[in-house]
C-alpha cells in the first residue's frame, strides 16, 4: 500500500499561453534545477514543480491563493513562501545561478 505523499516543498512557475524565449528558459532551468538538486525527493513526489499556465480557467484557484498576478516563479512549503521572479529572470540562462537561488529558497521556506 503506497501512501501518497503531501508535498513538502512546491515550485511554481506562472505563466502566459504566448512565450517568449527567456519565459521558456526560466520554466525548464528551473524545473532542471529542482530535480538537479532533490533527485531523491523529487521522485517520491515530496518536493514538485508545477507549470502554470494563467490564461486557463483552472489556474484561477492556485494563482488567487499565491497572490500572483503575472509571471512568477514561487517557492513554497506550508504558510511559507518565496517570490523568485526577479531573480530568474534576470539569470534565465544561467542554470548554475537558478539553481543557486532555488536552493536556498527551499531552505529558506523549510526553515
């Protein structure tokens, strides 16, 4: 009997149906550097990232809920959370520095 696991740490990422390049970077350098990482924890579902798409009806919820009105990268564990959004995007193309600020947001909201 697998018990499901509640995620302990969620990321993020909002975005617009229409993208641009440097949108399309931050969302797979992000992702890449969660599962980079937390390998481990990634794959037993206790740390995830969520693409978010905004212009869908059912993103409404999630995005009200994060108080997030545009394109965002949030890290968040329980009542804790991180606004990475300048950050990652003026780092898009540098993997090492995205992943640099993703671990010490998930740190951060652990603690």
């Amino acid at each position: 009997l697998k018990t499901t696991v509640k995620p302990k740490v969620e990321v993020y990422y909002f975005h617009y149906a229409i993208r641009c390049a440097t949108c399309i970077a931050v969302e797979s350098n992000s992702k890449n550097a969660l599962t980079a990482l937390y390998p481990d924890k990634v794959k037993t579902g206790e740390y995830t990232f969520k693409g978010v798409n905004l212009d869908e009806a059912s993103s409404k919820a999630i995005a009200k809920k994060l108080k997030v009105g545009g394109q965002s990268l949030i890290v968040v564990s329980d009542d804790k959370q991180l606004d990475l959004t300048t950050k990652v995007f003026l780092y898009a193309q540098d993997q090492a520095k995205i992943k640099a600020e993703i671990k010490k947001a998930v740190e951060k909201v652990l603690h």
